[in-house]
C-alpha cells in the first residue's frame, strides 16, 4: 500500500471484485438473501420464509394473507432497496405467496 493513499470501503472493493468474477449473479442472489432482513425489517423478516431465486424472480413465502397484501404492495420499493444494495438488478420482481 501506497501511503497516503486512501483506503477504499469495503462495498467498493467487493463491487470491483465483482466485476471480475464468472458467478457474479449467483453471488448476487447470495447477497440479496443476506441483505432481505435489513432491508424490509424486522417486523416483516419474522414473517417471511423459504426465500428462493427462480431466475431473476424472488419468491417469498408469508404467514397470511395480510402479510402477503403488505408485501406486495411494497414489492417495487422492496427490488429497488435490494438491487441497490448490492449494486445490480439481480431482482426484477418479488412473488409474495401465503
């Protein structure tokens, strides 16, 4: 290391490494599972199951019905914060089933 380089973060260098990589989708659904209880909450984390990728769709499944509507109606805002978060449109839609 160079001094008085600045250090770089760790989302900088983890987005250049996967630039770089074969997988780099795979890893990204890896990181959208990782990053789902931060991004809806707690609240909605607790209620949430068997999160899965079927392409480039991810499918939830819920307690209830209510749970369902709640979800699916935040499902844009959702994708957004989630492919955001890890720097690609890894997901393009959420299918919420109770």
């Amino acid at each position: 290391m160079a001094f008085g380089k600045k250090p770089e973060s760790i989302e900088h260098l983890l987005k250049s490494f996967l630039k770089k990589i074969p997988q780099k989708t795979e890893l990204r659904r890896g990181m959208v599972l990782h990053f789902w209880p931060e991004v809806v909450g707690e609240k909605i984390n607790g209620v949430t199951k068997n999160l899965r990728f079927e392409g480039d769709k991810l499918f939830v499944n819920v307690e209830s019905d209510v749970w369902r509507h709640e979800i699916h109606a935040n499902r844009f805002s959702i994708v957004k914060r989630l492919n955001d978060k890890v720097g690609s449109k890894v997901v393009k839609e959420i299918v919420v089933r109770a």
